[in-house]
C-alpha cells in the first residue's frame, strides 16, 4: 500500500473530447494518499491532473496484489462535464504480489454502479517489465516496472485497449516518495467516453479552483473596468456584467475570460497550481454580479454614468486587490459568514482555514 502522504509526478501527455479539441496534461501532477472510515483496510487516492480532471481510486490488499476496489472521475472539456464511478468486483489488480520479470496476471472485473448493476466489464493484463533504479531526491530508490493492459465495455467488437506503466517500490520509505507516471487516457474509457451537457453540470461551479486562474481573471476584470473609467466606453459594464453573471453561473464554461485564462493562458504558464475552495470564490463572483449589475442599470435605466463609474472604482480596487496580492475580499466575507453561522458549514467542509495563509501544494 502506498503510504499515506503527497504524491508529486512528472507528467507527459494529453487529453482529448470529440468535438472539443485536446489539451496537454500539465508538467507534473500529484495524488493525495488517505484512509477513510467508510474504506476500513484500504487507502483512497486522490488524483488531480488540474482543476479540469480528477480522479478518485480505492485501492486495496488482495492475495493476487494491489487492486482497484473503486474508480471514479470527472473531466470538464468546454461546456461539459463528463463524470464516472464505479466498484469493481473483483478488485483489479495494478501491482501483481509475486513482482518476476517477465510474469503476467490477468482477469475479468465487471464495473458496478451503486445500485449493483453492471455498466461494464473490463479484461485486464498486468505484466511485471522488470526492475529499474530512479533518483529521487539525491537518492537512488529501487522500483518495479508493470505494464496494465485494459480492455474496456460492454464486450462490443470495438472494445479498447488501454496502457499505464506503473513502477513500485521494493524498499519501504519513512516519507512518500515522488514518482514518475504515464497515465492512462481516462477520457477515453468506459463511460467516460461521450461528454454530453446537462443543465446540473453546465450549471455547477469547480471546487477546487485553481487561484493562479482566478488571479488572472481578476486581471482581466480590473483591465476591463480601467478603460471604462478612465474612456468612458460605457458598453464594457454589459460586457463585465456578463462575464460575473457566467462565472457565478457555470464557472469558466460560458466566460470568454474564464475560458481564455482556465483553457490558454494558465496551462502555458510554468508555475504549479494552486488549489483552494471553490465556494468563497463563487461567493466573490456573486457579490461582482450585484455591483456590475447595478452599474448597467445606472448607465442605460437611470442615465447616471458618474454613479456607475462609482460601481466600477470599487470593483477595481477589489480586482486589483486580488490579482496583484491573491487577496480575496469576497472571499473573506464568505469566511466571515461561516463564523458567525449564515453560512453552514457543509457548504464548504474545505473553507475552516480560509484565513490562514496559503501555500502551494507540495
């Protein structure tokens, strides 16, 4: 079992969604290794390849290996949002006990939903390469190569196959190692295949959000908001008015600046992200929803321009606020109402330390 910590992984590829387009995967990506109450005697890993595609596997001891017990993801791709689980009975193994060069284990495991019934089968190979020595951190640890073929679906003749070499570690380590990986193509598996949009997932907000986004678009909204003061080009409040609305909405899917900044300008930037909660965010959008709002209706109801403009000074000074320093004042106010109880807690379980410093993840 992996042990329980931060996992950090260089990472080489891409993704893609008919209709869509592809993306690469960001440079490196990491997996949280946890218990859980309702896993007793396994561990749930929680993989995150950016803030537009999770996964979630349950992985567990069997007398054959290290098995999948429970497999799950959600992969965003324009308006859509394509999500999938399932258990796996039996578990699918990943990392075969008897670790010889050259030795395969195979089976079938059918892919459960949560009423019992069977969305799939899977027939899957593991092959053990053989052994190789990477550095990490200084050290040189000794690994085990596996390579795990899937074959996925409803036993149709266009099943496919999938690969993902995985290397295991043969000596036991007081801190979880960093790794390197190719991951399998999710996107192209199983249900996960047709990213089909519905009003709950158009209309859903990303949690966590990625900040060095949200800072850039707090760029864009304070760029936009200067040249209508200082111009006077009056028709950019509609335009700010929009995108708050959007955003508040559905999250980047129907901003033209969520959308440049979620799907161009962050994943070319060198810089890792930073994951914080969703919630306060769209809390902040919101409050950006009411001052916009209320600056189209002064502009073009009540004729007040200089009013408006009054809307738009505070809105700079909000956006500059958190695009230069990461200072969220909407999001404050969030955590403020969670103090004092208007807002529960379980909208946000993720928001207790929403005052204290943020760091990158390791």
């Amino acid at each position: 079992m992996p042990a329980v910590g931060t996992y950090t992984y260089e990472v080489a590829g891409s993704e893609s969604a008919t209709g869509f387009g592809s993306r690469a995967y960001p440079s490196t990506m990491t997996f949280d290794a946890h218990t859980s109450p309702d896993a007793e005697g396994q561990v749930v890993v929680d993989l995150r390849f950016s803030q537009d595609h999770e996964e979630r596997e349950i992985l567990e001891r069997t007398p054959d290996g290290l098995a999948f017990a429970f497999e799950g993801g959600s992969i965003t791709f324009g308006p859509g949002t394509q999500t999938s689980e399932a258990d796996y009975d039996p578990p699918m193994v990943q990392i075969p006990t008897a670790l010889t060069p050259g030795s395969t284990i195979s089976g079938t495991s059918a892919a459960k939903n949560s009423d019992g019934s069977t969305s799939r089968v899977e027939d899957w190979a593991v092959s053990v390469v053989g052994q190789e020595t990477l550095d990490i951190g200084g050290t040189s640890v000794d690994t085990w190569v596996v390579d795990v073929q899937r074959c996925g679906g409803m036993r149709s003749s266009t099943d496919r196959a999938t690969s993902v070499r995985s290397r295991s570690t043969t000596t036991p380590t007081t801190r979880p190692p960093s790794r390197r990986c190719r991951p399998s193509l999710r996107a192209e598996r199983g249900p996960m295949n047709d990213i089909t949009v519905t009003p709950e997932r158009l209309f859903s907000f990303p949690n966590p959000v990625n900040e060095i986004s949200a800072r850039l678009v707090a760029a864009g909204v304070l760029t936009m908001a200067v040249v209508a003061v200082t111009l006077d080009q009056r028709w950019l409040v509609i335009l700010l008015a929009y995108g708050f609305w959007a955003r508040v909405l559905t999250g980047p899917k129907l901003s033209p600046l969520g959308l440049l900044v979620t799907r161009v300008v962050t994943p070319r930037l060198a810089v890792e992200p930073r994951l914080v909660p969703g919630p306060p965010k769209r809390f902040a959008q919101g409050i950006g929803v009411v001052f916009t709002t209320a600056a189209v209706v002064l502009t073009y109801g009540a004729h007040a321009w200089p009013a408006a403009k009054g809307m738009l000074v505070l809105m700079i000074a909000a956006a500059f606020l958190e695009a230069a320093f990461g200072l969220c004042l909407g999001c404050k106010v969030f955590a403020l109402l969670m103090r004092v109880g208007v807002v529960p807690e379980d909208v946000c379980e993720r928001c207790n330390n929403i005052w204290a410093p943020r760091h990158a993840p390791s």
